[in-house]
C-alpha cells in the first residue's frame, strides 16, 4: 500500500532563512502528490499539488515543491521564510486507485524565529 | 463561499459514553470525507462519501464507529462507546466529486477528548 514519510517532525528557523521540508512516498507509478499547511487556529488548506508535467511546482505564498520520481520525493521549499509561515505542514498522496482520499504524512511543524 | 461547517468544536465525554459529529460540506460538492487525526499524525481517513453512498470506510472500526449521510448533503459521524484512543480531532472534508484531481477542503474539526 502506498504510504508517506516526512522526516522533519519540527524545524525551527529564523526569518529569511531557506526552508526545504522532505516528504517521501513508497511507491512509484502514476502519483498525485500534495502539499497541505495548517497554520495556527486555522483550516487545513492546499498549499501546492503536482499531477504531471514540469516537476517543479508552484504554489501560494511563494512555495515551491520538486517531484523527482527518482527518488520517491516531492520536497517542499521557500527561499525566505517569514514569521508568518509559522504552521505545520503535511505531505499527502491518494492510496491508489480513484477515490480521491488522501494518505497523510506525519506532519512537520515550522517555527520561524522573528 | 462557505466553508466545510463542524459541530461541536470541542467535545469531552467519558470512556463508553456515545458522542456524535456534525459535518455540513460545501454546497454541490459530492463527495465527502470524515478523517480522524491523532495527535502528532496526520489525519486518516475513516470513511468517505459519494453523495449518500459510501465508496470506501475500511478503515472505520465498524464496532464503535458509525457515520451517515441520508441526503447526499450533511453527515453525522458516531462513536458508541468511546474509548481512550478515540481522543482525537475529527476533521471533514468535502470536494466537488471523487478523483484526487478534486480539491479536498476541511472543515475546522471537533476535537474529541475522552477521559
């Protein structure tokens, strides 16, 4: 079965620093793969996805993630963090098949240091 | 737009006390998702709805837990009798129809504690 690691539990940076966030999923194929941030008191909202084409994706807030089939990842980056990416972050891929759920990594908590 | 509605947003039963979650999706979309998220994990999927029928609940714990969506629209998500473990946030989800090429979009959850 198809599943999702995120090998960062938190991370904690200070504004304007990069920020690379690592997810992995088990198997290969046809994948969709997401991005999801949850930040204080607030939904769980779409942050990026990739379905197919240019592996480089481009999401809001100036997020950008990198499918690499290669290596069963599809890490999330930003240059310049700010205070306000504060959140935690979660990978996600559907299970297989087209029901559309979604299998959640762990989550990755981002603090950004003012 | 309205966004996925959640009631209660805080919940604290007791061990083997019955408590039940409301879930009101977007309007139009068809599909929805009650996901359970424990904390430090990530949310997991208990069942999922087409409309009013139920296109994947195998990971539902049949034995306490119980959801329905009679009309194709709200849906109630049950568990009789809690347990410890059952402390958790429920989180809904609905999209416009099933496909992960639809966006899911989430409720703000009821987060369940059972002492």
């Amino acid at each position: 079965a198809q599943s999702v690691s995120q090998h960062n539990h938190h991370v904690i940076l200070s504004e304007a620093a990069s920020l690379e966030l690592g997810c992995n999923y088990s198997y290969g194929g046809t994948v969709n793969l997401f991005w999801y941030v949850q930040y204080p008191g607030q939904h769980l909202q779409l942050l990026l996805k990739y379905f197919s084409g240019d592996p480089l994706v481009k999401g809001i807030k100036g997020f950008e993630a990198e499918f690499i089939k290669s290596k069963f990842s599809f890490n999330l980056r930003k240059p310049s963090v700010q205070w306000s990416d504060t959140a935690e972050y979660f990978c996600a891929v559907p299970p297989g098949g087209s029901q559309g759920n979604l299998i959640f990594g762990k989550g990755t908590k981002l603090s950004v240091k003012p | 737009e309205a966004g996925v509605a959640q009631s209660p947003r805080y919940k604290i039963i007791e061990k083997r006390q019955s408590v039940a979650f409301w879930c009101n999706p977007i309007s139009g979309h068809a599909t929805l998702y009650w996901y359970q998220q424990i904390l430090g994990q990530g949310p997991k999927l208990l069942i999922q709805f087409q409309n009013n029928g139920v296109v994947d609940d195998s990971q539902l714990p049949k034995d306490r837990f119980s959801a329905e969506r009679l009309k194709g629209v709200d849906s109630t998500l049950k568990i009789q009798p809690a347990k410890l473990e059952d402390s958790a946030v429920y989180l809904c989800a609905s999209s416009l129809g099933t496909g992960s090429y639809n966006e899911q979009f989430f409720g703000p959850g009821t987060r369940l504690t059972v002492l």
